[in-house]
C-alpha cells in the first residue's frame, strides 16, 4: 500500500491492490506456515522412527546413550541404574526420551492446517489495518490525509504485534514493539519510495 501510494495512485485503485495483495500475500504465509509445520512433524516421525529401530537392533547401545546422557545430569549409582530400567522398561518411553534428551526434537501438537489456517486469518486480520481507513473514505469521503492516519493505524499494529511477540518469546514488551515498529516502518519507507521512483520513471518516458 505504502508502494501505491508513494506512486500516487488513485484511492480505489489503493483499495484493489491491497486487497489483491493481502489475499495473495495472506494465502503464501499460511502455506509456508503449513508446509514448515508438515515438514517438522514427517522429520520428527522419520527419526522416532529410527530410535525405535535402535532399540530393536542394538538395546545395549541405546542403553547405555540413556545412561550417559543422565549421568551427564548429575545422576550416578543405583539411582542412575534405577533411572537407566525404569525409561528402557517401556519403549515408547524410552523412545520419546531419546528424542527428547538425545536429539532435543520435540513433536509438534498443533495441526500443520490448523496452525496454516491461523497464520492466513491473523495475516488479513492485522492486513486489514492499514486499509480500513481508504475502505471508509470510499463511502465517506474524510477529506484527511488518508496515508497519515492509515500510517498510524498501521503504527499500532506493529505495536500490538511485537507487544504479543514479546510475550510469547519471553523478552521485554516494549523491545519487541519497538523493534517490528521500527521493521515495519524500514519496510513501508522503502515501498514508498520504490513506488514513488517507478511513478517518476513511467513518467519520464
């Protein structure tokens, strides 16, 4: 949108493009969070599968991985022998053990259409912002500096994605604002002008 405006395009055709962008852009995010979600969960499946191959095939070496890796923890003795039969005396255990302790791979709960399906509606939904207010002014013309307010709105949606990044990546609220409002805003500066040169180049000629 920043790109359309900065090549100063009519509010309509602003409309078209960043729906068509939107969609578009909204569609390839939530396949990309699929297939990386899909991705994880076949490599997760392939290597359980091969741990429980292991097992099979040479017990006592997989035994005594189990071993080391708690005697590593601090474990030693009989407590560490009690620990070593306890994990091995259920293969699913011991299997979800190794992959957890010796591969540090981690089965992803979360359906990959699912977690594609969120990614595609918090993609429009957060889209939408910057957008509304040319929507608005197509039906009530505002007669204000669309690009200003839209900009703003926009500014407050980074703030409230980096404020909910924050929070899921355990770091300080306003680093994580700060740091996609500053992203963000690269980015839309970048678009503008990239927009507004191609405008001045189609001129020229």
């Amino acid at each position: 949108m920043a790109g359309s405006v900065g090549a100063g395009l009519d509010s309509a055709i602003i409309i078209v493009l960043g729906f068509a962008n939107l969609l578009a852009d909204g569609f390839a995010m939530s396949v990309g969070a699929y297939l990386s979600s899909k991705s994880n969960k076949d490599n997760y499946q392939k290597y359980r599968q091969i741990e429980y191959q292991e097992i099979k095939d040479t017990p006592e070496d997989e035994r005594e991985e189990v071993r080391q890796i708690y005697r590593a923890k601090g474990f030693s003795g009989d407590l560490l022998e009690q620990v070593v039969q306890v994990i091995t005396s259920d293969k699913d255990r011991w299997v979800n053990d190794m992959m957890r302790e010796e591969l540090e791979m981690f089965d992803e709960d979360k359906s990959p259409i699912a977690i594609g399906a969120v990614t595609y509606i918090s993609f429009i939904f957060i889209g939408l912002i910057p957008l509304i207010i040319y929507v608005v002014d197509l039906f009530y013309p505002l007669n204000e500096n669309l690009f200003l307010i839209s900009s703003i709105l926009t500014a407050l949606g980074f703030l409230i994605i980096g404020l909910f990044k924050a929070h899921v990546n355990h770091t300080f609220y306003w680093k994580g604002m700060l740091e996609t409002l500053l992203l963000g805003g690269i980015a839309a500066v970048v678009a503008y002008y990239v927009g507004d040169l191609l405008q001045s180049l189609v001129t020229m000629h």
